[in-house]
C-alpha cells in the first residue's frame, strides 16, 4: 500500500499546492467582479438578514418545506467550524509561518463572492422530487452542462462528495475527537469510537429535522465556548497581541522576518499553505454547503447568498483568528517536541491553552474537539445524504447512515496516512465539476443578482 499512498500524495501536491488554489482564487476573483464587489457592497445587509430575522420559536425544518435562512446557515456552518479551525490553522503556521493567516483571510474574502455564487445558484435551481424539497450542486451542473454529459457529471460529484464527506472526511473528523478525549481523559480511542458512532447513528436515523436541531443548539454553544476561552488566553498574554498582527502581516510578504525565519518558510510556501488551508476551512468553491442553502425559505435566491457569505466570515475571519491568537500570543508557534519535532496541529492548539489554563487547557480543547468535529460529521453527513437520495433514493438512506457511523467509530483509533490522503483527494477532485458549473453559469447569477438590485424577482426569471 505504500506505492499507492505515494502517488495519492503526489496527486494531492499538484492539485492542492497549485491547480486548485489558481482555480479557487480565480473563481473568486471572477465573481467578486462579476457581481461588482457583492461581499463588500452588501456586507451590511447580509448581517441583517442572516441576524435580523432570528427567533427562538421558528418553524421547524422539514423534508417537504426546507428550513429558515437561518437554520441553513447553522447547518452549513456546522460543517465549515471543524477540526481545521483548531488543527488546520496550526498546521498552516508551522507550514507557512504566521504569514499564512494574511492568505487565509484573503482566500475568505475572495471565497464569500464564490459561495454566494453558489447558493443564489443552489436556490435558484432547487426543486421538489416525489413532495421532497430537493437542491445543491448535482441540479446547478445539469443546468449548466445539458444533455448526458450533465448527468455524468452530476453523478461524478455525487460519488465525490459522497467518499470525500460522508465516508473518508467524517472519519478524519472522528480521529482527533479520539485522540483529544485521549489525551485529555485517558478514555481509550476505542471507546470513545463506539460511544461516538452510536450518537452520530441517532441524530442520522432522525433525518433532517433532527440534524437541523442539532445544529441550532451545538453550533452557537461550541462558538461562544470556544470563543470565551480563546479570549481569556489572550487577555493572560495581551502584551504581545500587536506583535502577533505585526507577525502576520509582515510574515506574509516577508517570513524571514519574523518565525519564518525559524521554521524555514518561504514567502511562496506562506502563500501556498495559507491559501490552500483556508479553501480547506471555509469550503467555498467545494460544493459542500449550497446543500444546506438550498433548503432556505427565502423570498429571493440572493437573499441566501448573502447569509451563505457570513457562513464563510464567521469562520475564517472571526473564530478562527481566536486559535491564530492563542498561539501565537502564547509563545508555542516554533517549539518542539521531546524528539526535537515542531510541535503542529492539535498538539500545538493544545500546548497554547496549557500554558494559561495547565492541564485543563487539553480538557477544553478536547471539549472544543469533541463539539466542533460532532457538528461537521453531521453537516457533512447530511450533504452527502443530499446525493445518496438523487443517485440511489430514498431506500438508500438507512444503509448510508449506518455505514457513516461505521466509518466514524473506525475513524476514531485509525492511524493509517492513507486515508487522510484520500480525503484530500476526493475534496480536491469534487470541486473541478462544481467549479466548472458554477463559471458557466456565472451570466445567470449577475443577471438574477442585477435583477434583484433592481427590485425584480429572480425566481420569475427563466434563464
């Protein structure tokens, strides 16, 4: 298995480290112009309809009528607030020194044009199969590449996603949620495997109702949580918050100025790891979320556009420069291990709150873990759930949540690299048929967005 896993690595190093980030970052650029800037000029009412509108008593969400703006907008979120704003970023630091973080944000900001493309999009395109309110990128790819080769492509994506979310991602999810609990408890992997499988397997067999529920009450709890601690770290190490702005923003033009220096960083490998870890994180171009945004009750497919876009702020802008901070401020960013190893991903997440909080600085990270991956293997779950039911219908969905609980509970004590990077893989690869969809269709998103601003439904708009 090792041939295999060298060429899945090789592959991984050509489309991530080069073709996606130029695809990505262009598709966002083309669609920031395209829609004349839509993240900055709509910013403001993007806040308001994602949080004007919030109520403790809003209507359930359901197969037939979809769910509220946002109820979508948690369950996309739930998705994009995983490991990586724990781990991911940290691995990004060490890889690409503090500069990375100026990449990631950029990639943030470009990705927000992207993702509103793709909810309008989703929105736009959704339908109803035998009473069941239906959308995401499989219906946006048939309309944009007609005739057989659609619905090739179409299924191609669905495969994709289904592997790369459901299967492989979600058992990456579940490994640092065993190995945090670990380290933190002393619970065994195993253990925590099993425990965590079961739970998972109720919240699937209860459909989206229950997902949809989850979401409304794990997202806000893991974000206020984690965001308190994140802060207390800072407030005990508030002397050297500027000098971490300050390490970010020249790190990212000049590494060697700063920790770059010590971890032997290029201003290329700044660029390339902070880019392509904040693709990774806030998933905009992916084809993940317009699932959820799909489902939203909304009056115009715009109007889920703009909530889509605080989906990827709230994630790569604001929570995750709370891990960005803690480690940086705290001195761990560069240090090493027992065996002379820079100390990376969660481990270095961890050694950051250990040094304010002792001991239980790994208790809460593994706390943040636990929550923050549990929300992603359902958002995750429920996209590939989306294409389970076009390819194979509804007759296919109980085997496909307890196969996804399988490969959680496994996913908790594997150590095998493989597997990671086929997840890569598969992510990488389901995003060539959502991009491609998503720029020839690009004319129909200015023409609904132009008509929008006008005051004209886009929804009475055939194109």
């Amino acid at each position: 298995m090792v041939w295999l896993s060298d060429l899945v690595s090789s592959i991984n190093r050509v489309l991530w480290d080069v073709f996606l980030i130029v695809v990505l970052c262009g598709v966002g650029i083309y669609f920031t112009i395209l829609t004349r800037g839509i993240q900055f000029r709509r910013f403001k009412q993007s806040l308001k309809l994602t949080f004007g509108s919030i109520t403790l008593r809003g209507k359930k969400a359901s197969d037939q009528e979809g769910m509220t703006s946002f109820q979508s907008l948690l369950t996309s979120v739930s998705a994009q607030i995983g490991t990586g704003n724990l781990a991911g970023v940290a691995t990004a630091m060490v890889s690409g020194g503090p500069g990375a973080v100026f990449w990631m944000w950029v990639s943030a900001i470009l990705g927000m044009a992207t993702i509103y493309a793709e909810a309008t999009l989703a929105q736009r395109y959704k339908t109803t199969v035998n009473g069941e309110l239906v959308g995401g990128p499989v219906y946006y790819i048939r309309a944009a590449i007609k005739g057989p080769a659609g619905k090739a492509a179409a299924a191609v994506f669905s495969i994709l996603i289904i592997i790369a979310l459901g299967f492989m991602g979600n058992m990456v999810q579940a490994n640092s949620v065993g190995g945090a609990m670990e380290a933190a408890f002393g619970i065994p992997s195993e253990i925590i495997g099993v425990v965590l499988a079961l739970i998972s397997l109720l919240v699937f067999l209860g459909g989206v109702k229950r997902i949809v529920a989850v979401a409304e009450k794990v997202v806000p709890f893991m974000a206020v949580f984690f965001t308190l601690s994140s802060i207390i770290v800072m407030v005990v190490n508030f002397r050297n918050i500027i000098p971490a702005f300050y390490d970010i923003f020249v790190g990212a033009f000049n590494p060697q100025a700063v920790l770059g220096g010590v971890l032997g960083v290029s201003v290329q490998q700044s660029i390339r790891y902070g880019i392509a870890r904040g693709l990774f994180t806030h998933e905009a171009g992916m084809g993940s979320t317009p699932h959820a945004h799909a489902l939203a009750r909304v009056k115009n497919p715009c109007e889920q556009g703009l909530v889509a876009m605080i989906g990827v702020f709230v994630d790569t802008i604001v929570l995750l420069p709370l891990t960005v901070l803690a480690i940086l401020t705290s001195g761990v960013l560069g240090t090493k291990d027992a065996e002379g190893t820079f100390l990376t991903g969660i481990e270095l997440t961890q050694s950051a709150f250990a040094q304010v909080f002792g001991h239980f600085g790994y208790v809460i990270i593994a706390i943040c873990v636990f929550f923050f991956a549990f929300a992603t293997i359902m958002g995750w779950y429920f996209f590939g759930l989306s294409n389970v039911k076009y390819l194979f219908g509804k007759k296919a969905v109980s085997i496909y949540a307890i196969l996804v609980s399988v490969f959680v509970g496994i996913g908790c004590t594997l150590k095998v690299n493989l597997v990671w990077n086929l997840a890569d893989l598969f992510n990488g690869l389901m995003v060539i048929p959502n991009i491609l969809a998503l720029v020839l269709l690009g004319k129909v998103v200015a023409s609904i967005t132009k008509d929008w601003e006008a005051g004209i439904s886009g929804l009475s708009k055939k194109e």
